[in-house]
C-alpha cells in the first residue's frame, strides 16, 4: 500500500482495511468499517482532504482525488463501484456510484442517491436527495438536468458557462496554448506530491 503524499500521511481507523495493493497517499483519512478494495487510489494532491465516512466500500481499482482547488468527502454507507472516478467532489451518506461512473470538481451528490453504470455528473452540479442517474446518462447543473447521453448539445449549452478549465485549472478557455498551460501546471503541481511507500498510522474513532 503506498500511503504517503508530501509531509501529510493518511489516518486510517484500526476497524478500517485497505488492501496491500491499493494507493492511500496524502490527507485522507478513513473511518471505520470502510474498506478500501484491490486496485483502489486515493490521492489528495496538493495540501488538499479527503474523508471516507463510516462502512463505506470503494472496489476494485476505483479511483477517488482531491486536488489543490477541490476537496472531496464522502458519507457514510456508500458504495464505489469498480473503475469509477470521483474528483473533487461531496458525495452525502448511503449514495451508490455503479460501475465506471464519473462524479466530477465541486459536484454534490444528495444523500440516498444513485449514480448507474457509466453515468456521470457533471462539475458543479448538484443532485437532489433520492435523485437517479440512469445508465450511461448525464447529470449538468445546479440543480441537475439529468439528460440521456446523445444530447450533446443540451448538455453543452448547460455545461459550457460551468467553465471546466476555470473552475478546475484557473485557465481562461480562451487564452492561447489552453492545454499547455493546463499541463505544465498540472505537471508542476503532481512533481510536489510524490508517493513514496510508508506505513500508515491507524487513529482509533475516526
């Protein structure tokens, strides 16, 4: 388990478990019952948090970040399906995210939802409680429009002013060399928040 990004080390309660393969590294701390599956990464970059609640479950090589702009914090009582990644973003108690959904920066997800297979809500986009993203479909906005897949254009109209490369890079879409910048601050960004392996320590209550 690699477990250690920058000079913050990761908090993980004793009735926790995390498997030997999975990444822990950074201000992350897990509390118990919660068990973090083969393959997972949990990634707090940049003096950034996250918090696992209580009994929560993240599967195989599910992916969970937190980065410099964005924290991220999930209740208690969710499940994480396999291959999804969660960014960023405030997920309340007893929501399941299925398999290879995407919950991206200052997204909310309200307590008791649920996100299906491959669905996505988009960045700063607010889901009510009990709410339902259907398989494969998009949630954009605040409050959410939950809109099927090939309504691209419905989904841009309402996604574009939520400005991605602003809200989650400080970027101008507009300025010259977008992605060069985006990269060379991400680059410069990920270059301060090397994971080395260490051991974890255990916080009892958490």
């Amino acid at each position: 388990m690699s477990t250690s990004e920058g000079s913050v080390a990761p908090l993980i309660d004793p009735d926790a478990w995390v498997a030997p393969d999975a990444t822990v590294a950074g201000d992350v701390r897990i509390c118990a019952g919660s068990r973090i599956m083969n393959g997972a990464r949990l990634v707090a970059e940049g003096g950034s948090t996250i918090r696992i609640g209580r009994n929560c479950i993240v599967l195989e090589n599910a992916v969970i970040r937190a980065t410099s702009r964005h924290d991220c914090k999930i209740g208690d009582h969710c499940l994480i399906g396999p291959n999804t990644h969660v960014v960023g973003a405030e997920i309340e108690d007893e929501v399941f995210i299925a398999t290879g959904a995407a919950v991206f920066h200052g997204a909310q997800v309200g307590h008791g939802s649920e996100v299906r297979v491959n669905g996505t809500v988009h960045l700063r986009t607010r889901l009510e409680p009990g709410s339902t993203v259907p398989i494969g479909w998009v949630a954009v906005g605040d409050p959410a429009r939950i809109l099927s897949a090939d309504q691209h254009e419905a989904i841009w109209t309402i996604q574009k002013p939520l400005d991605f490369p602003g809200f989650v890079y400080g970027v101008d879409r507009n300025a010259p060399d977008v992605m060069k910048t985006i990269t060379q601050r991400l680059s410069e960004s990920l270059g301060e928040c090397q994971v080395t392996a260490a051991g974890a320590p255990t916080v009892p209550g958490l």
